[in-house]
C-alpha cells in the first residue's frame, strides 16, 4: 500500500497556477530578500560577462594580431583577465548566496511545516502514515527548494545569455546572424515533441520500480510461504521479467533523450558547417572577418545549451510544483483547536467528571456509548476490561486528544473542550503504553527537552522511578545517547523511564496506560516500587492490566463494549459474579499458566 | 545486540578492498563487451580529435584567400565528420547508459534471487525498507558507476591522451604552458574531491538525524501532545536544521570552489592561448588556424580531466554502495542443501529432542513430537511456547541445534530440499497472498491439478460462495492493484492453498482464527474428515478445534508439557485444562 500510494502521489499533476505558488512559498524566501537582490544582481553581471570571451578573442584575432599589435594583445589579454576574474568571484559568491537563500529558506519551511503538524489533531496521523509525513517535510520541501535555487536560475541565466548572444552575434553580423536562426524553430518543436512522449515513458518507469518494490515487499513477508511451496524459482522469474520490463522503459527514454541530444548536436555540426561554409566565403571575400567567423563558431556550441537546460527546467518545475502543492495540503489542514488561553497552572480542587460521553473515532463506529464517570481530587481509578473495550478511548477523551460527538467532561467547573490544551497537559503527567524515545541523550529524554529541569531533579526522578542504577550502568550515565528507539533498554527499564518522565514534571494527576508486556521478576518488582511512588499524592486515572495494580486503586471501573458495565472495589467486584470476576479468573488462570 | 554488531565489523573487514567485485564479476563474463566499449571509445575520440584540426586547415585556408571550392570541401569534411562525431557521441553514451541498465537488471535479480532462499537472520537484519532502498537506491548509484563511471574515465583519459599528442606536435611550447594550469587544477581537484566526498556523508547523516526526530515525533505525537513537548523538540528540530544548512553550505562552498576552478582553468588556458599564442601568430610561429585550433583542444580537455577527478569521489560511493548490496547476497543462508541428496520417502515425521534458540533466547528445549502418517495432530501451548520454531524445523527453513528432524528414520538435512518441502501443505498464521489471481495464489505452483480438484479445494475451504461473486471468478486479481480481502476470505484462499494438490502433510498454523468459534470448528471437522490418510498439523488458540484430533502436544516454555487426547488432557486439569478454561472465560466474556 505504502510504494502505491507514494506512486500515486508523485504523479499528481500540480492543479494550481504557477503564480500561485511562488506567491504562496514567497514568505519563506522573503527574510532573505536582500541576498536574493544581491545574487540576482550577480547573476545578470556573470551572464554578461560570460558571452564577453568570444568577443574579445575576435577582438584579438581581428584588430591585434590581425595587425600585429603585440600590445594591443595584451592589452585585450589583461581585459579578458579582469574580466574572468570578476566572472569568477561573482560567480562564486552568486552561487554560495543563492545555495543560502535556498537551504534557509526551505529549513524554514521545513520547520514551518514541522511545527504545523505538531499541533494538527489526532485524527490527523491516525489517517496519515508516518512515513509520509516524513517526506512531505523532507523531500517535498526539497524538491520546493529546487525551485529557489535552481530553477529561477537556470531559466534566468540561459534565457539572458540565449538573448545576450542573440544581440552580440546579431551586431557581429546580421546575416549570418539570420542564417544561424533559421535552424532554431525545428529544434524547439524537437523538443516539444519529445517532452510529450519521454513523460509517459518515466511513468512507465516509475511505475515499474514501484511494482519491483512491492514483488520485493511481499516475497520478503511471505518468505516461509515461498520457501515451503518451493516457489523461489517463480519470484525470481517475477523479478526478473519485472527488471527486463524496467530496462526496457529506460532503454526507450534513453533512446528518445539519445535522439534529442543527437538532433542537437546534429543541429550544432549544421550550423558550424553553415557559418563556416558561407560565412568562411562571405569572409574570403572580406565581407566579415576571420574574427567573426570565429564568434560565431564559439557562440553556436553555446547556444544549445542553454535550449536544453530549459527545457529540463519544465520538467523539475513541474514536480517542484506538485511538491509545493502537497505541503500546502498539510499546511491547510485545521490544527487541533488550542482553547481560551489561561495563564494561570491548573490545580484541581474537587474534582474531573464525564458526563454521557459518546465518540467514535470515524464518527459511525461508537466505541464509547453514555460513558459517564467521576474521579475525585487525589482518588486513584483504575480502568479494566478486554483490550478494544474502550478504556484507551476514555483516556484520549480525558486528554483531550479526540472530541466526543457528545457530552462534556468537565475538571471542577471548567469545561474540556474550551479549556487551553496545553494548560490542561502540563497538569497532567500521561505515561503512555508505548514507551517512545527520541533521538538524544537520556537526560533530555528524561526531561523531555526542557532545560528549565535541572540535571539533579531528573536525577532525582530517576531515583524514585527505580531506573537510576540502570541508567549509571552505562558509562556515559545520564548523557547516554540512545540508539534506535531506545534499544539499549529492556522492555521493563523503559516502563520505569516512562514513570521517570512523569516524575520529572510532578503532575497533580496522573494517567497511566500499563503496559501489557510481561517482564522478569527482579523489574516487576522495580515497577511495583515506582508505581507506588508514583501514585503517591496524586489523582491517578490507570488503565491497569496487572492484579497488583488494580489493588492500589481505590476504584476499579469495568469498561466492557464501549459501556461502564460494573464499578466498585476489587472485592466488592469479585464478590459480583460479573466481568471482573471473569477478567479476574482469565488473568489467575493465565498466571498460573 | 552485540553478536550483531560484531557481526557487521567483521563483514566490513572481510569485504573491504572485494566490495566492488560485484562489478568486476559482470565484466568478466563478458570480456566482447569490454572490449567493445574500449575500442568504440578510441575510434569516437580519435574522430573527435579531427574537428579542430579541420577548423585550423578552414581558417588558415581563409587567411591565405584560398579557393572558394576548397572552402566547400574542407567545409564539407568538417559537416561529415562532424556528424560522425555526433553519431559516436550519442552511440557511446548510449550503449554505457544501456549497459548501466542491463547492469542493474542482472545484478538486482541475482541478489533477489538469493534473498529469496534466505531465512529468519536475514529477515531479523534486515527489515523489508531496507532491502528495497539497497536494491532500489544502491543500485542505482553501483550501476551507473559500473559502466558509465569506468568508461567515461577510459574515455576521458583518450582524450587527454590524444589532444595531448597533437598539440604537443604542433607546438611543444604553447602545450605545456597550456597544460600546466590544467594539470595543477587536477591537484587540487584530487585534494577538493574527498572533501566533497565527505561534506556528502555528513549531508547524509544530518538527513537520516532529522529523519529520525521526524519519525520520533510523529510516532510518539501523544507523547509530546500530552507533555505539550511542541515547542521543545520544535526547537531541537530547528537546530538539527541549522546545522544542516551549516552542512549543506560547507558542500555548496566546496561545490562552487570547484565550479569555479573548473571555469577559471579553461578561462586561465584560453588566455594563455589568447596571449602566449597570439604573441607567436604575429611573430609567425604558429599560424591563425593552429591559434584557433589549440584553444579547441584545450576546451576540449578541462571536462575529461574532472571525469578523471571524480573518478575516486564517484568510486568511493560506489563501493559503498557495493558493499551494502553485497552484504545481502553474502548472508549465510539458514539451511545448506545436502551435497549427496536422497529422495524422501514418505513415513513418520519426528522431532527428535531437538533444541533451538535466537542468539541466548531458548525457544525449543529437548522437545519430541512423532507425527505418523495419516495422523491428526494438534498443538497448544501459551505464547512463545515454540511452536512458530517447531514449523520452521519441520519445513527446514532452520535447522536445529541440537537433535534432528527425521521423515521414515531419515534425517532431513539429508534429503532433497525441494522435494521435501513439496511434502507440505501451508496455511501460515497470518495468511499471506500475492499480487496474483485467485487461481494462482491458490495453485502457488502446484502441477498436475485438475479444475476438478480445484473446484473441490476450494469447496472443502468453504471459498466458493466468495469466488461465485468476484467479477473474475477464480481469476480475480488479488493484492495492491486487485480486490482486498476480508481477514476471513484471506484466510481461506490461504487455507485453499494448503489443501491443493493433496500434500501428504498439511499443517495449518492457527489459520482459522477470523472465524467465530462454532465456524472454525465446524470447518476444521470437515476439513479434516476429506483428508484420510493426510497427516494433518493444526494449531489454533481455540482449544476447542483441537478436539478433533487423535494427539495434542501441550507446548511450554520450548517443552512439551502435556501430551494427549484432548479429553484426557482435560480431565488431567493440567496447563492444557488452564488454558481451556481461560478461553471459555474470554468466550462468556465476547457474549456478555
């Protein structure tokens, strides 16, 4: 699904006008205004002084050695110098400003759109693989970028160059100059021609690499499948006769690029042979000058390239703008409403409470159904029931991750859902069953990258969290860089790095998600320990898992099918000869297995 | 963890220096090609050569106020061998650029071909987007250096070798000092390339760093959401990419420095010519024609010598790229074949106190399991118990550590990999089906099976009300581009697959579990009651479908602990009555 779906993304065709775009990655580029002035500004001194060799090479050929002014020669000599001098650092810096301007200007955008999709719902990513996320932020904003960088100024430089020599061959010598052109329209319906058939030819290719990654997606999954049934023979030939497919769909395009090149130069050769058959007679009867004839020379193998460099423009253009219209798409999407913003911390005085709450996630399927529930100042709740019971689903409610379709949750007076987000999360220490790490050290991940937490508290946390001995077995301790994931630790140690993280913030209420996974003894011991400190003074709402934890909560609701279906204290529940005596007996059972 | 990485070290050093045999083994097989290419890339520089030499005779010509049809033949030469030239030119770039191509092809389906025999090591070293991005994108970059890379050096050190020698012979002086600046630019091109080499891997690094907070961010979103971490690792973020910049400006910095030496050698050489030729034309040393000739030539050597610069930059990612394709085809496979192969013959399969482990994780410990032939055999057991491992042994895509699997008192190392596998059916836990047609995936291979017995597999999988109602029937096409399957129906074509073809072993890995209980256990009895004779290996994580087999094997932590009949295995009220009771729990628990 991945590789089709890319596929099918990187042949949207941009909808938009280009204006629009440019009009819309403007403010991106803006800041760095005055580079773009100055980089623009070198860009038309090179391509001037670019066409000035010839014209000072005919210079020497004519007037100085034509007269044998050794002087005059050096004279043009050293202006040709100065002059590739010049050429040369303003085409350094033309080429370093215009690289900032791109690179900075699309670190913008990056972050711009990083920052975006940080604050869009949960819904959001739920629809949106990770995966693609990651390239609307990567590549699309560089393919964006080569718009800035490249594109502008290619179509600059060769459009004032095709134009700039245009004029000098035209003053040189109109009619040769006229002579020479008659060989250009050809050449750009060539062109015209193969870009219509070369573009469908790369579909075919794309759309075959993408077919060969899928062949090697799915035998890769299957690979006991295959091996039982003998059948590597028949992917191999798969794969085989999906690479001959896509070494025949390159070979045509290279055929066809081969073709437009060949014309090009066979149009090179034709102008040579033109100028220099009748400008060479023009010249023998002195009509124009060996010095001309050689401009001319010079300027034909020039002019092709620019023609070509053109044409490759379109083609990057056009994927930049479907690039530039991809981000948009992300960038348009609504972020997760932020609520009335308080500056003053949320402290709860009495108490959280759901009234009737139903939600469904794609707004058809309801997974919670007049859920409604109180959780009273310093009261520790625990959630049981079978997994897709709906427990998850209360805690996305309660950290506001998700709206219900209706009914209201309410801490003390104020509603959730006109409350500040960030308000109601930093009151809340959240450990989620998935214990994620991010690229950096143990310290910032402990603290979670804010530097206003001191090393000592994060130690401290860590100490209680039970994690701190097996933080310091590494050498590095605390500054221990994490490999992928957090790989470096057991599935237990990370439970307690995620008790650490909330212990670093000491939240007022506490919403734990257990994990399912079952650890050694020595570490459910840990855990045992850091979940009691944990806990300690706080008003805790735990989907629990584990018998043990269940017995710390003063509460234990039964979330079964989307419903609170029973509620009370472990004894009072087992006593009941209903779900949680059930759930109870299944994880007894399970146990002693 | 750690056997792993000493593992990747090892293979680093193992490889080094070989990493690009994998290009030199294409070329070896087809020495006529290599000699081909070499000797097309003479003649096509040889005739390159002639352009400026005829440009001389042209304008020399011209300035001596030759004849006007002598004008028109030299004229005409140059148009002739100019096209020629053309010609060549776009024949040799073409002829690499295919090569380049076929290259890839032969290459990719050799290693995939490999790949396919390889088994669980494999798979746990190498996720599925990784092996894509080495045979998609590492490809890429070898292939073109295989042909192209090593070509275009060959063709670039012609030309330098041939313009070299004629302009030497028309004026030793004017060549040297010409050449002189070019040559001290390929100094320091040789000293800007690793440096651009190495701006290139930091580049890279910088992208997988945000690569990665990316991917942390985004699949940890409510982690930072429910820290309101936004603008911490937002910040973090920003100073990933302004280090990158800082990166990627070091690269563009070396990228124009060598941009700009490029244009400034053929500016510096052609003034050189301007100046130091133009002095010798008016003192009649050198004639206006070799004038004009000579800064041909020289033009024509500044892009060859970077073709030979960026030889080593472009070799040394090559090679990398080599290295990580390599390192693909070079895994150990799990199962070696046999050298003297016997035939199997069909008889009592048994696990003979085999152990197995994944590094130091024991799964299988001393476990016996006999399955006779025609036998219906079932196996339960908690999660991890070892019974995914007891599969891969009995199929001998591993090999045990310890013990041995025997068919008819034969060990199985000892037989015909292929035809012993053939003697399965297997329907896996997670039904796995292909970008094919209903038919195909069904059929997976298996010969001489009439529509008949088609249409009676696919009965006996209860599959033919669904296939009656694909537009296509049984040529339905399945997967990405085809229908999408219910869990239930994947399960079945899966089950389907199993069953054809009549294997005398069919083993179905828990591959009923999108059925409720009563439908499973109906299908299971049906199912086995057409197989008589058939040696039937069920796994399910309903107790209850086992009842209909003559032996259960009660699996625990890589032992068998229970073995039996299902109803004396009940009646012992031991794990396998635990793990019965559990399910009859989560049963009420689904209706309550």
């Amino acid at each position: 699904m991945h590789w089709h779906g890319d596929l099918e993304l990187e042949e949207t065709k941009p909808t938009g006008k280009a204006g629009t775009y440019v009009r819309r990655l403007w403010p991106f580029f803006r800041p760095y205004l005055s580079r773009v002035i100055a980089a623009g500004a070198l860009l038309l001194l090179t391509a001037g002084l670019g066409l000035a060799g010839p014209v000072l090479l005919k210079r020497a050929i004519d007037v100085d050695i034509g007269r044998n002014d050794l002087r005059g020669l050096t004279v043009t000599s050293l202006i040709y110098l100065g002059i590739q001098l010049v050429l040369l650092v303003a085409g350094y810096f033309q080429q370093v400003w215009l690289a900032l301007v791109g690179e900075r200007g699309a670190a913008d955008l990056k972050q711009a759109l990083f920052r975006h999709v940080l604050d869009l719902p949960m819904s959001f990513f739920d629809k949106t693989p990770a995966g693609k996320l990651i390239s609307r932020v990567e590549s699309d904003t560089e393919a964006v970028k080569m718009l800035f960088t490249r594109t502008s100024v290619v179509l600059l430089q060769s459009g004032l160059m095709l134009l700039g020599m245009s004029i000098i061959m035209g003053v040189a010598s109109l009619r040769l100059f006229l002579l020479v052109l008659v060989l250009l329209p050809p050449f750009v319906v060539a062109f015209w021609v193969f870009q219509k058939k070369v573009r469908p030819v790369y579909i075919q290719v794309r759309r075959t690499v993408a077919e060969t990654n899928n062949v090697v997606s799915e035998a890769l999954k299957g690979l006991p499948v295959i091996q039982v049934f003998c059948q590597q023979r028949r992917f191999a030939q798969r794969m085989d006769d999906l690479n001959r497919l896509k070494y025949k769909h390159e070979l045509k395009a290279t055929i066809l690029w081969h073709a437009v090149w060949m014309l090009v130069d066979f149009g090179e050769v034709l102008g040579m042979g033109l100028v220099l058959g009748v400008g060479g007679a023009w010249a023998l009867k002195g009509q124009i000058t060996i010095g001309t004839l050689f401009l001319f020379v010079s300027y034909i193998t020039r002019l092709f390239g620019p023609l070509r460099a053109i044409s490759d423009q379109i083609n990057v253009m056009q994927r930049a703008f479907a690039s530039a219209e991809r981000t948009f798409q992300v960038l348009d999407q609504t972020p997760e409403p932020a609520g009335m913003p308080v500056n003053e911390p949320f402290r709860l005085k009495q108490a959280i409470a759901c009234e009737n709450l139903n939600f469904a996630y794609d707004g058809e399927n309801f997974v919670l159904k007049d859920v409604s529930l109180v959780v009273r100042k310093g009261e520790k709740v625990a959630l049981v029931g079978e997994t897709g019971g709906g427990k998850t689903s209360v805690v996305n409610l309660l950290m506001k991750f998700y709206q219900a379709q209706s009914g209201n949750i309410r801490c003390d007076s104020e509603d959730l859902s006109t409350m500040d987000k960030h308000r109601l999360r930093s009151a809340v220490g959240f450990v989620p069953q998935e214990v994620v790490m991010f690229p950096g050290s143990l310290l910032d991940n402990l603290r979670l990258f804010d530097d206003s937490i001191s090393r000592e508290q994060v130690v401290e946390a860590a100490r209680r969290a039970r994690i701190h001995e097996a933080i310091t077995r590494f050498p590095q301790g605390y500054d221990t860089v994490l490999t992928e994931g957090g790989a470096n630790f057991s599935l237990g140690e990370r439970q307690l790095l995620a008790f650490a993280r909330a212990l670093v913030r000491d939240p007022e209420i506490l919403i734990l998600d257990e994990a399912t996974s079952s650890v050694d003894p020595h570490t459910e011991h840990l855990i045992q320990e850091g979940l009691e400190e944990l806990l300690k003074g706080r008003t805790a709402i735990i989907v629990a898992h584990r018998l043990a934890t269940i017995r710390m909560a003063d509460r234990v609701l039964v979330v079964h099918k989307g419903h609170i279906a029973e509620q009370g204290t472990h004894d009072e529940l087992l006593a009941h000869e209903g779900i949680y005596s059930r759930l109870y007996r299944l994880q007894y059972v399970g146990e002693a297995a | 963890m750690k056997d792993e990485v000493r593992m990747t070290n090892d293979e680093v050093r193992t490889q080094k220096g070989g990493s690009l045999r994998i290009v030199f083994d294409f070329w070896r097989e087809r020495p006529g090609w290599a000699i081909g290419l070499i000797g097309g890339t003479i003649v096509v520089t040889a005739i390159s050569m002639v352009f400026p030499y005829l440009l001389r005779m042209i304008i020399d010509g011209i300035k001596r106020g030759t004849t006007q049809p002598q004008l028109v033949r030299y004229v005409l030469y140059l148009v002739g061998f100019g096209f020629l030239r053309v010609v060549g030119e776009v024949l040799l770039p073409f002829s690499r650029g295919r090569i380049n191509e076929l290259y890839q092809w032969k290459v990719r389906s050799s290693v995939f071909r490999r790949v396919l025999d390889m088994g669980h090591t494999f798979s746990a070293k190498y996720p599925t987007g990784d092996v894509m991005e080495r045979l998609d994108h590492d490809m890429g970059e070898l292939s073109w250096f295989a042909c192209s890379g090593l070509f275009r050096f060959a063709a670039a050190g012609f030309t330098v070798l041939f313009a070299l020698i004629i302009m030497v012979r028309m004026n030793p002086f004017l060549t040297l000092i010409t050449v002189l600046p070019i040559g001290l630019g390929v100094l320091v091109w040789v000293r800007l390339g690793p440096l651009v080499y190495s701006w290139f891997m930091k580049w890279r690094a910088k992208i997988s760093e945000i690569n990665n907070q990316l991917e942390a961010a985004f699949t940890g979103i409510r982690l930072v959401k429910s820290y309101s971490m936004e603008e911490e690792i937002g910040r973090k973020f920003r100073a990933t990419l302004d280090e990158r910049v800082g990166v990627a400006m070091g690269e563009a910095r070396t990228e124009a420095k060598i941009h700009i030496m490029y244009m400034g050698i053929a500016e510096v050489a052609t003034l050189l010519v301007l100046w130091v030729g133009g002095v010798q034309v008016v003192r009649a040393h050198l004639t206006l024609g070799q004038f004009v000739a000579f800064n041909a030539y020289i033009l024509m050597l500044i892009g060859p010598m970077f073709d030979i610069g960026n030889l080593f930059v472009s070799g040394r990612r090559a090679q990398g790229a080599a290295e990580r394709i390599d390192s693909l085809r070079q895994h150990p496979p799990e199962v070696l074949p046999p050298t003297r192969p016997l035939q199997p013959v069909s008889g009592e399969l048994r696990l003979n106190r085999v152990s197995f482990s994944y590094g130091s994780r024991v799964v299988l410990a001393d476990a016996e399991l006999a399955f006779a032939p025609g036998r219906k055999v079932g196996i339960a057991g908690t999660v991890g118990s070892g019974k995914s491992t007891i599969f891969r042994l009995l199929f001998r895509t591993a090999d045990p550590q310890q013990g041995s699997v025997t068919l008819s008192g034969q060990d199985v190392r000892q037989l015909d990999i292929d035809a012993y596998r053939k003697l399965f059916g297997y329907a896996p836990q997670e039904a796995t089906l292909f970008s094919d047609t209903v038919k195909d995936n069904i059929l997976f291979g298996r010969e001489n099976v009439t529509d008949e017995q088609l249409r009676a597999v696919v009965a006996g999988a209860e599959l033919a009300e669904d296939v009656a109602g694909f537009p296509k029937g049984l040529g339905e096409m399945l997967g990405e581009r085809g229908t999408r399957l219910s869990g239930g129906q994947k399960e079945r074509v899966a089950i389907a697959r199993a069953l054809v073809g009549r294997p005398p072993v069919v083993v179905l890995d828990d591959a009923t579990s999108a059925l409720d209980a009563e439908t499973e256990k109906e299908l299971v009895n049906r199912m086995i009651n057409q197989l008589p004779g058939v040696t039937v290996i069920i796994v399910s994580h309903r107790l209850s479908v086992l009842s209909v087999c003559d032996w259960v094997y009660v699996l625990d932590a890589g032992k068998v602990k229970e073995q039996g009949k299902h109803d004396d295995l009940l009646a012992k009220q031991g794990l396998y009555w635990k793990l019965y009771q559990r399910q009859l729990i989560t049963e009420e628990l689904e209706k309550l």
